[in-house]
C-alpha cells in the first residue's frame, strides 16, 4: 500500500532529481578550458577571444577557436600578455583561461 507520506517522498526526490539535472545541462562548461602557460603556444578554446592593447583596453583584433597564442606573460587582472597569431598576427592581451 503506498501511503501520503511514501508518495510525498517519491514526489521529493523525483523533484530533486529533476533541478540537479537541469542545473548541471545549464552551467556552461568552462572546465575544458585553462589557463595560458608562459612559453607554450596555446590554442584558443573560446568560440572568438578578444586581442586587445592592455587589460581592459582597445580591441585590436579578434582570435577563434582553433586559432594559437603564444603566452609570454606577465599575468595582470585575468587578462595575459602574448603573440597572437593567424589574422591579427601581433602581440597584445589576451582574457586568460580560455586555453585548450
């Protein structure tokens, strides 16, 4: 016999279940991304990264996916310093963390 308080519980856990699984479909997934290494050339992982002038400053160009990065560092507010190949073929600043 299934009772109120056995059906409640069902009920819970079926509710449960359903938020933990909408949530894990909605976080993006950031963590097959990383950090730049000082040295490697990196390949971008970011559907299109901005290159810009300092941190936070002037866009100058635009690397996508697939496209390389040579890290040179230094590292400043989340942003790292390098040579961006392809089209923009330059050194500039780069968001850091959106490595492959």
């Amino acid at each position: 016999m299934v009772t109120p308080s056995s059906r409640s519980t069902r009920l819970a856990r079926v509710v449960v279940a359903t938020a933990t699984a909408v949530a894990l479909l909605a976080v993006s997934s950031p963590a097959l991304a990383a950090n730049g290494t000082i040295g490697v050339r990196e390949t971008v992982c970011a559907e299109s990264l901005f290159v810009r002038t300092e941190p936070l400053g002037a866009w100058m160009g635009t690397l996508y996916a697939g496209q390389t990065f040579q890290v040179k560092g230094p590292r400043s507010g989340g942003y790292i310093y390098g040579f961006a190949y392809g089209h923009v073929n330059r050194n500039g600043w780069v968001q850091d963390g959106w490595f492959c």
